[in-house]
C-alpha cells in the first residue's frame, strides 16, 4: 500500500514538472538514455542535462521522503 502512494506521488510531481524537464527525467529515468543521448536530443550541455536531473530527482524525493517509514 506504502508502495503504491509512493508511485502515485511521484507521477503526480513528474506531472507538476514543465515539459522540458518531465522530457529530461522521462529519457534518462524510464528510457535509460545517457547524459550524452539526452543532451543532443535536448541541445543542452551534458553538464546542464546532469544539473537539471540532479535538482529534479532532489524535488521529488523531498516529497516523497515524507511517506517511507
């Protein structure tokens, strides 16, 4: 059940991301892409590519945080 909420609060917050960003953490995330793959498809540095996952995967674990026991 805990499970459950917790994937349910992550989808909700990938939902809340602007498109670029749910674009970024769907590619690396759910399709496996490397920082490289995802900044040519993107157009941005690998170093912005690593940036912005870091700070997206940080908003959502901080509220996810909150409901694992």
């Amino acid at each position: 059940m805990e499970k459950l909420k917790i994937n349910k609060t992550v989808v909700k917050e990938v939902k809340k991301l602007s498109r670029s960003n749910q674009r970024l953490i769907i590619l690396r995330d759910v399709y496996g892409k490397s920082f490289e793959e995802i900044s040519i498809k993107t157009g941005l540095t690998e170093d912005e590519v690593k940036s912005k996952i870091f700070k997206i995967r940080k908003k959502i674990k901080d509220k996810v945080k909150p409901l694992i026991p």
